[in-house]
C-alpha cells in the first residue's frame, strides 16, 4: 500500500495543505475511492448505510 510505504500517517500532520494537495494529485492511488462531492457533501469510501442516510433525504 502506497500510503504505508510513504510513511504518510507521520509526514502529513507536518505537510502544508499545498504539498498534501500535490501528493494526492501525483498519485490516484492515495485517494480513497469512490468519493462523491456535491455542494457542501462529501462522501468517500463506499459505507452503503451512510451513504443512503446521506443521499436518500
């Protein structure tokens, strides 16, 4: 798994919000899938429950 490998559970609290924005765009890999942004909803990782506590308003 790439996000171990990298060791990022220690570098990103030390990261800026710039260079974590440019690692997750070097990288697909590091973005947790699937995710879905409408409006002011963000939802990432398939969680069947919370996404149709969410969705199905």
């Amino acid at each position: 798994m790439i996000y171990r490998d990298l060791g990022l559970s220690k570098k990103l609290p030390d990261m800026t919000e710039e260079e974590q924005i440019k690692l997750l765009a070097s990288d697909g890999m590091l973005v947790k899938r699937p995710l879905l942004v409408s409006g002011n909803l963000i939802l990432t990782g398939f969680k069947e429950v919370e996404w149709a506590e969410k969705l199905l308003k």
